[in-house]
C-alpha cells in the first residue's frame, strides 16, 4: 500500500511539474518581447534588429529611388529631345498626356510626306552634332557619321484586282532592310530607294523603321559626388500600318543602355567612394535581413516543437485534442511576413548591388524597383505588430483584424460589380465615346469622378 501510495503520489507530482512547465512555456511564448524582457531580462535581439533593419532599409529605398527617378525622368527626356530632333511636325501638346487629348496622334496621310519624314530624320541624324544642345555623339570608334539601317516588315505577297476587286492574299510576312550611310545634306530618301532598287508597297507594308543609334554622357547632379554616366539610346522610328486605315501612326522609342566611361583619375575616385557608400549599405542590409530571416525561422521551428509539445500533453494528461483555432494560434503570421519581406530585400538589394556595378541593365531596375517596393512595404506592415505593444494601438490592431474578413468579402461584391459595369460598359459604350474606351475611365464613371468632365464632352460634342 505504501508503495502505491508513492507511486501515486509520485505520478501526480510528475504531472504537475509537466503541467507547471507547459503553462511557464506557454506564458513565455505569448508574451510581447516587452514583458519578455522584464521577467527574463534578455535583451529583444530581433525587436532591436528590426528597428535597425528599417532605418536602414529605408535609406537604401530612398537614395535608390531618387537615383532612380533621375534616371526615368533622363530617360524620358531623352525621348523628348529626340522627337523634337527627329520627327517631322513634332508639336510640345503631344508631351502632354491630358483627357480629353487637345490634339490626336502624330501620323502620315500621303505617301509624299511619308517621304519628308524619312528624310527629316535622316538629315537630322546627319547634322545631330552641330544641331543639338546634347551632347550626342555617333556609336562608332571614330566619331564619324554612322549609318542607318531603314527596315520594312509586310505581307510577302499581297494585291488587289481592281477589275473585279479580288484580293490576292499570302498571309507570311518578310522584313527587308538597307543601310543608309553618307546622307548629303539635302538627302532624298525616295531617290535613294530608287537607286537601290528598294521598293515600297503600302499595300504590303505593316511597319517601317529607321534604327540609328547614339552615345551620350550625362554629369550626374545628385548629392556630393559627380561621377558622369555614359549611355547608348537605341533609337526606332516605327511608322505603324497595321491597322491599314489610312494612316501610319508615327512614335519614337529610345531603349537606353547604360556604358562604362573612360573617366579622369579624379572621377574614377569620386566613383570609388561612391561605390564604397552604396555598396557598405547594400552589404548591412543584407546581414540585418539574413539575421532577422534566421531568427524568425528559429522562432517559427521552436513554435511549432511546443505545439506539439502541447498536443501531447493534453492528448496524454487531459485526454483532449486541441482543436484547430488553437493550433493556428502558434503559427505567428507576422513573422511570416518578416520572412517574406527579408527574402523580397535581401535579393532586391543584391540585384541593387549588380546594378550599381554595371552588371545588370535594363529590366533589371524594374525588377529591382519591384522587390525592394513590396520588401519595403511587407516590413512596414510588420512593425504594426510592435505597436501592438501599447493598449491603445493593441485596440486599433484587434479591431482591424477582426473587421479583415468583412473587408474582404466587401471587396468581393466590389469586384464582381466593378467586373459586370465594365464589361458592359465597354462593349456596348466604348466603341463611340473615348470615355468609356479604357477599364481605368470606366472606373472613373462607376466612381463618379469625372461626371462634369463627361459633360464637357457631350456639351463640346452637341450631344
């Protein structure tokens, strides 16, 4: 009987140690890092990186976009400066982006002005480093004169019988191409073809397009260092007949790439230093985000290992099972959120680094642009958890976590209305009001934002 009693007496003290161990487990893993910190005295390593990752993060997204916006905005200004340089007729309303437009599209009627296009840009590109206020130098070893490559794509063969109006009809298409090299300065591109035995069907045609390339250097205003970059515009006049309306609109594009520059000693050691500062915090953010990455990793693991803990426990001594709701209770979803934004910022800003290097060009900054974007935007989302500290933005945070599934249902009805009034409206409508011609205006007539405006139109219209 004694020996029962002990082994009673024992089992019942085992279950209350274990008991006792599962609720201090418990108590610990729920509390904020704040209270954490008052009882355990151990100091919040991943509050503290976290603060620290986002001062930091966030000066390499504020440096990286104003470098980035001086590009886009030199970009596009580029493409201005060559539409005036280059295209025939070229108007400063058409820079404009404006609704209702105040002018419509540049375009060509008759063939005789397709000509005077061709041979206005030609003659342009010739005298471009007399003429321009740019520095715009030829894509040559010498500087001299480069030539022009003019290509045609169109149906390969294409007629119609004008007796009894039948269309001879091959739907392959083919692309031709001449160099245009050593223009006088009173070019004249129809004689050229001519010459050349180059022919152009308007029948046949689909787009043209003169390729001619140029080199710039551009003196960067930005902060204290003045290291010049060099780039290549890959100019494309396209005269597009697709549509075979009776026009061929006419647009410009300048794909730019950027070029290493042969500086002097006293720029290549501004660029040194600048190198070193960008790429120090390249280098800082990337350790903070892995830091900050392995840490939640290690916070999730020890989570779910108490989990499981738990579920033995009352499955063994409460003869219970947990039920769903509680298990999700262990799973932190603002660590997850950490995790995605360290994963998004940490390849973000790697890509920044090759960037930065001259490594990686073109779509590269927009895909840069879009990781370090949401990284940003996921990290600042994950310091509402901290707020939650505080009672009263504790109150704020419950209130928008319990209203989330409302909300998303709300947007659900928004959606499937938005869906139904734009289809709608944009077939039976936007074939004869250019109001109603894009999904972004008819949202804008489903939001009433511009009711007055559509009254200026009717009004201007007679309707």
């Amino acid at each position: 009987m004694d020996f029962s009693e002990n082994q009673a007496e024992t089992a019942t003290r085992l279950h209350f140690m274990k008991l006792k161990e599962i609720q201090l487990k418990l108590l610990l893993y729920f509390m904020n890092p704040l209270e954490k910190w008052i009882i355990r005295r151990k100091f919040p390593l991943k509050l503290a990186i976290q603060l620290l990752k986002t001062v930091f993060v966030t000066f390499q997204l504020c440096v990286f976009a104003t470098y980035r916006s001086a590009d886009v905005n030199y970009t596009y200004d580029n493409k201005i400066t060559f539409s005036h340089l280059f295209l025939k007729d070229w108007d400063s309303s058409l820079e404009v982006l404006s609704f209702p437009p105040s002018t419509g599209p540049l375009a060509v009627y008759k063939q005789d002005t397709f000509f005077e296009f061709l041979d206005f840009a030609i003659n342009a590109h010739t005298n471009v480093q007399e003429a321009a206020i740019g520095s715009y130098s030829y894509d040559t070893l010498d500087g001299v004169n480069a030539s022009i490559k003019f290509c045609l794509d169109r149906y390969s063969n294409r007629k119609t019988l004008e007796f009894n109006k039948a269309l001879e009809f091959n739907k392959g298409t083919n692309t031709s191409c001449i160099n245009i090299s050593g223009a006088s300065p009173n070019f004249s591109s129809k004689e050229f073809f001519l010459n050349n035995n180059f022919t152009i069907s308007f029948v046949n045609l689909l787009e043209a397009h003169l390729l001619f390339t140029l080199k710039t250097v551009r003196f960067r205003d930005l902060g204290p260092f003045k290291s010049p970059d060099c780039f290549r515009f890959d100019v494309d006049i396209t005269f597009n007949n697709r549509g075979h309306d009776g026009q061929l609109l006419v647009k410009l594009e300048a794909p730019i790439t950027r070029l290493q520059c042969k500086a002097s000693k006293e720029f290549k050691e501004d660029s040194r230093l600048e190198k070193f500062g960008r790429s120090g915090v390249n280098y800082i953010v990337i350790v903070l985000c892995t830091s900050s990455f392995f840490l939640c990793c290690r916070a999730i693991y020890r989570a779910r290992q108490l989990k499981r803990e738990s579920i033995i426990f009352f499955k063994t001594m409460r003869n219970c099972e947990m039920t769903t709701n509680d298990q999700l209770k262990f799973v932190n979803f603002w660590y997850v959120l950490i995790i995605m934004n360290d994963i998004l910022i940490v390849f973000g800003s790697a890509l920044k680094e090759s960037i930065e290097n001259k490594q990686l060009t073109g779509d590269a900054w927009n895909f840069c642009s879009l990781l370090l974007g949401i990284g940003n935007l996921f990290m600042w989302m994950g310091i509402l958890r901290y707020l939650g500290l505080f009672r009263s933005y504790n109150i704020l945070i419950l209130t928008l976590k319990h209203a989330t599934p409302d909300v998303l249902r709300f947007l659900l009805y928004t959606i499937l209305l938005y869906a139904g009034f734009t289809f709608s409206g944009w077939l039976i409508l936007g074939p004869y009001n250019i109001k109603h011609s894009r999904r972004h205006r008819m949202l804008c007539d489903i939001n009433g934002d511009a009711v007055k405006l559509l009254d200026v139109i009717r009004s201007s219209c007679g309707d």
